[in-house]
C-alpha cells in the first residue's frame, strides 16, 4: 500500500513527492523489515495413556520469529481413570511434563495454515489416593521420565491478537515403573486437541521514503 503527497516549495517552486511504504512483514529478518512476535497459549488434549482415557491440560510462552517458527517453553499436566492392579485403595494416576517447544511454521503468512510442534523435555508420573485429594496431596509411587512429543497442528488467525490451533500429537518416553504396578509401561500415545494462542503476532515496520523530486 501506498499514499501518496505532493507539496510545493514557496521558494523553488519545485514538487517534492513522498509516498509511505509499509514494508513487507517477512522481506528480512535481521533489518527490521520482518516480523516477530510473542504470545501466551492455553491447551487442552484428549489422549490415552495404557490404553486408558487421560485429559491433558497445559499452556506455553514462545517467541514467533518471521512467520516461520515459534521457539519457548511449555508444559502439560494430566490426568487418567487407568485402572491399575494390586492397589490398597483407590487411586487415580496423574502428573505431567515440560520443556523446550520448538514449532516450524508452514505458509505462516495465510489465515489458515499449518504448523509442527515440538516439545522436548521430562517429566514425571505418579498416584495419589482418590479418596483424600487436597492441596498437600502427592503422588505415592512416582517415576521421572524423558519425552518428545511431535505433533501437526492447523492454525486458525482470528486476528492479530488471536489465533486458535486444532491438531493431534504423540507421545514418546522411556519406560516408567511405578512400583509394583506394572500395567504403566510408559507415556506414549496419541492425543488430539484444540488451543488457543494470545498475544502480538504481527510486529511490522513502516518507513517514509522520497520517490521523486520533480523540478
């Protein structure tokens, strides 16, 4: 887009034309002429772990260079009805993970396009008694473990401000143990979700130029 205005010198008599020029939002990305931008994202997943039904809730901070990747953390908590052998009493399976999220961006520059998630971390997976659930509860038995989780996710872009993303994911880990519970092998699976993403996506520049000098 262009504007242009012309205006004479009393003195010379000469024009003197500028038209402002928006730059190109993904022209570089070291000069100033692209874009960047940061946001804040809430998410829910609908998964399985063991087999069993398991909600994942969980959010992320991350910096969006150039309409081409996302780079920040996030973490993901859950929950599962998985019901596990030789127990006492009952209890539910529960805990969550966290790290590194790396998201390449593809045809970033489209109201809807696509993107590949990343994450890569650790976390840890527990039991807590279902009977006595409060604020100083923690898991009995309880197991670290490491975690990538890929995913394709579509990206909607409401706005500047707002974007919401649709998409599925799975879960790699090493095994896990929790004590004699053997039917918890380890954190893979699949899980589907929806999120939504807060925060300044298109950060531009706009420069004034002289295009012409007409004596």
């Amino acid at each position: 887009m262009s504007l242009g205005l012309s205006a004479q010198d009393q003195n010379t008599g000469e024009y003197i034309e500028f038209s402002e020029k928006k730059v190109g939002q993904a022209e570089t990305f070291t000069s100033g002429g692209g874009s960047h931008g940061i946001y804040m994202g809430i998410y829910s997943k609908y998964g399985a772990i063991a087999d069993d039904n398991a909600l994942f809730l969980g959010g992320r901070i991350a910096y969006v260079a150039d309409n081409k990747i996302e780079i920040g953390i996030g973490g993901m908590g859950f929950y599962s009805d998985h019901e596990l052998s030789n127990l006492a009493s009952d209890k539910i399976l529960t805990g969550g993970y966290g790290g590194l999220h790396i998201e390449p961006i593809l045809f970033g520059k489209q109201k809807i396009h696509l993107s590949i998630p990343i994450l890569l971390g650790a976390g840890a997976i527990g039991l807590l008694d279902n009977d006595h659930l409060g604020p100083n509860d923690f898991p009995d038995e309880w197991d670290p473990y490491f975690i990538m989780e890929p995913g394709l996710n579509v990206v909607f872009k409401i706005s500047n401000f707002i974007q919401l993303e649709a998409g599925v994911h799975y879960r790699f880990s090493n095994d896990v143990s929790l004590g004699n519970y053997q039917t918890i092998k380890d954190m893979n699976g699949f899980s589907a979700g929806v999120g939504i993403k807060m925060g300044v996506f298109n950060l531009g520049h706009k420069r004034m130029v002289q295009s012409e000098v007409r004596l």
